[in-house]
C-alpha cells in the first residue's frame, strides 16, 4: 500500500464555525485507522482575527504538522491571502467564488471554485461554505459520502432533525458538484484497520490524573490549561472527583495543598500569569513535604505571555541544572517535569513515582503539545496502568504530634487516619469548601 501523508488546513476568523470541519475530517480520518495531528492557531479574540487549523494524517504516526499543504479550504479573502504560498504541486484549494478571489497559485495547484449561491440558494448563514467545501474534500480523496452523511448526523443531533437534514442536503451538494467539476486526488483514502483514538494534550493531563486516583481538582480558567478544567468537570461524579473553581490562583493552591495535607491526592492547573502567583505557596507546600501536583501549561514570552501561541519559554520556571523553582524563596528540591507531546503529558500524570513523592510535582506542558490533537493506539489498558493509583503505597502524610500538626510525623503508626478514596456523598454544586 502506497503510504498516506495528507495536510489539510482550513483557515478564517473566528466566529466562521473552523473547528467543524475539523472534527468531522479528524472522525473521518481516525474511523480509517489513520494517524493525526491537528492544531488550531487562534488568536485571543472573540470575534475576527485570524484562526488557521491544520491537520495533517498518515498511515504511520504523525509527529508535526509540517510546512506544506495538500488541501486549502480559505473561508474568508485573508486566508487565500495568507496560505495560498503554502501549496505544493499536485494540491486543491476550494473556496467560495461569491466571496473569495484567488491570487496567483503556484505550478500544479487546482484551483476549485464553487458558488454558494447556485448550490443553496434557499438557505441563509456564512456557515453553509465550510460544509460544501467539507464535502468537496472528501469526494478529492474518494470518501463515501454515507460515511459523511453519518459523522454529520452525529455532529449535529443536539440540534435536531431539521438541522441534520439541512446539513446533510447542503454536503450532497457539494459532493455531487464536486464529482464533475473536479479532478480527485491520485489516490483513495485507505483503511488500516487500526483501533484509534484522538484528544489533546489538555485532556491527556486530565485523564493521567484521574488514572493516578486524583480526588480533588481546583483551578482558575486560564487560557491554555483551561482543556484540563473542561475535562474534569465533565468527568467528575462519574470518576469521584471534587472539582471546583475557585475565585483565583493563590486559592487554587492553597486549597490544592490542604487538601494534600490531609492525605488526599490532589492537583490544580494552570499558565504562567496564575503560575507566578502559586510560587510562594508552592514554596511552602516544599518546606512542609506536601505532594501536590500543579500543571503549568506554558504561554510564549515573558510576564502573562502570549496565551493562544506556541514557542512557550520554560526556562523561567526551573534552573535545569539545579532541578528548582527559582519563583519561590524556599530553596527545596522539587520535580519539574517539561512534556513533550500528549502521551508524554498522560504518561507521567499516571506514574506512581510521581503520586507517591514527598515533594510538589510541577508539569510544564507546552502550549503547542498541550493545545494540540493526536491519535493514539486505542487497545484495553493493561492491568498495571488500570490498577497503577490502588498499587501505590499510601503516603500517610499528616498526622497529630506532640507539638503540631505535620507530614513528618505520620511516619509513626496508628497516628494519622486514612481519608476515604471515594466521598460517600457531594455537596451541592454551588459550595465551594468540603472534605473530601
């Protein structure tokens, strides 16, 4: 079989619905046994700007998304603008005719044209190109569009039947148009037969947690770490979790550690602004042995950083050859630990070294790993990963001396009692103060 390598981008502002296309093509790919890489570059507003998703798939595993593109799908006249000199020979772009003129493409581009306007003329909205063109893609690369009719059907049931038919008439369109107007790719999209799975660094770090048995999570939404917040939210009665955001930064670490200092795992997240408040507090937490864990997804450039841009600066966190914070004024050992992808990022969040430390355990994902989609080998976890946080040997961590209350002293038997590894009951929602 003829080896696979295919990078897509898809590019606009923000608002024009980028992120769909996206997903249905990243299902699409990875129901195909295929390998991706997808990551969004956005810029810090709500709406207008300019947003550029690339995904890239392979048959083997994808490592960068890479510096040419073999689809263009520009949703607005600045990303023809912008992206159009990134096109290699024997690439598509596919754009909007009614808004969008095309410059000068380099040799062996195939420029595809299509009027919204004549394809669906009864039906309103800037989003009825991104599903034409979304179409248009994989009829190039000779998908079946019940395979397209179907991911859609899913991606848009929480909208109802209308929605669904409206969508999946408007990609018959475009799918059939593109059948007669357009020359298809010299190759079909294969199917490995490979069992995948694709998420984010983000929630990688999340799901490493919760593997690692973490029973109490608190944060302050900061961009980009705000992925792990989103995950165990979502995720947290049905794992045990106590999940809850808290007012701002120095209360996610305060609260972080007394919890740890009550003998319950727990870990917090955060980006370099909200970092550089933590630094006393974790300090103190290395002062008094307590393990917690705090995740620093890494914004580029110095102070509050660049929050949605790669090429993160991790040298403000550490000194590398003396393994410390430098943030904080306690000259304890700490274990700084720099990920350099999504299973890097889960891998460690699971080890048991890291459950069973005596000191604060730092994460410091990069924006770029932790923001972006990877596929992974989807098998049964093994039995030691399953079981990895029941294995680890309880740290007693606290417990009552003769003079005060400290980690030092659980050393000695039957003076510390066990927290439960699950809460018997929740507290309401809207509560933010509760043992464990």
């Amino acid at each position: 079989m003829k080896r696979i390598d295919l990078a897509i981008g898809i590019g606009g502002a923000a608002g024009q619905g980028i992120a769909t296309p996206g997903d249905v093509l990243a299902r699409i790919f990875i129901r195909h046994g295929l390998h991706i890489n997808a990551y969004n570059a956005y810029q810090s507003i709500i709406r207008g700007g300019h947003i550029f998703l690339t995904l890239r798939t392979s048959d083997q595993p994808v490592l960068t998304y890479g510096d040419k593109l073999d689809v263009l799908m520009p949703l607005n006249q600045d990303t023809m603008d912008r992206h159009l000199k990134l096109m290699r020979a024997g690439s598509a772009v596919l754009f909007n005719s009614d808004t969008i003129t095309p410059g000068a493409a380099p040799d062996g581009v195939q420029l595809c044209p299509f009027s919204v306007k004549a394809l669906a003329p009864a039906i309103r909205g800037d989003l009825v190109q991104n599903t034409i063109a979304l179409a248009a893609v994989l009829r190039l690369i000779t998908v079946e569009f019940e395979i397209l009719a179907e991911i859609l059907t899913l991606q848009f049931r929480r909208k109802g039947e209308a929605a669904i038919a409206e969508n999946v008439g408007v990609a018959r369109a475009g799918y059939d148009y593109a059948a007669t107007h357009f020359t298809p790719f010299p190759f079909s999209l294969p199917d490995t037969g490979k069992r995948l799975a694709f998420l984010e660094g983000n929630q990688a770090l999340a799901m490493g947690g919760a593997a690692a048995g973490v029973r109490f999570y608190r944060a302050y939404p900061m961009s980009p770490s705000t992925g792990v917040l989103h995950w165990m939210a979502r995720h947290a009665r049905q794992l045990g979790i106590m999940v809850r955001q808290v007012e701002d930064e120095i209360g996610v670490i305060n609260m972080a550690i007394g919890a740890a200092h009550a003998g319950c795992r727990a870990m917090c997240a955060t980006s370099g602004g909200g970092f550089a408040l933590m630094s006393e507090a974790l300090g103190s937490a290395a002062m008094m042995e307590i393990p917690v864990v705090c995740i620093d997804v890494q914004r580029a450039g110095p102070a509050t950083g660049v929050p949605t841009k790669t090429r993160a600066i991790s040298g403000k966190c550490w000194a590398p050859a003396r393994g410390i914070i430098p943030a904080s004024s306690s000259p304890r050992r700490r274990s700084p630990i720099a990920s350099r992808s999504s299973r890097d990022s889960s891998t460690w969040s699971t080890d048991s070294s890291v459950q069973a430390s005596s000191s604060p355990i730092c994460f410091f994902p990069k924006v770029g790993p932790a923001s972006t989609r990877w596929s992974w080998i989807s098998t049964r976890p093994s039995t030691a990963a399953t079981s990895s946080a029941s294995t680890v040997t309880r740290r007693r961590r606290t417990a009552i001396s003769s003079a005060t209350s400290s980690p030092r002293a659980a050393s000695r038997p039957g003076r510390c009692r066990e927290p439960p590894d699950t809460p018997t009951s929740w507290p309401p929602m809207n509560t933010t103060r509760r043992a464990c």
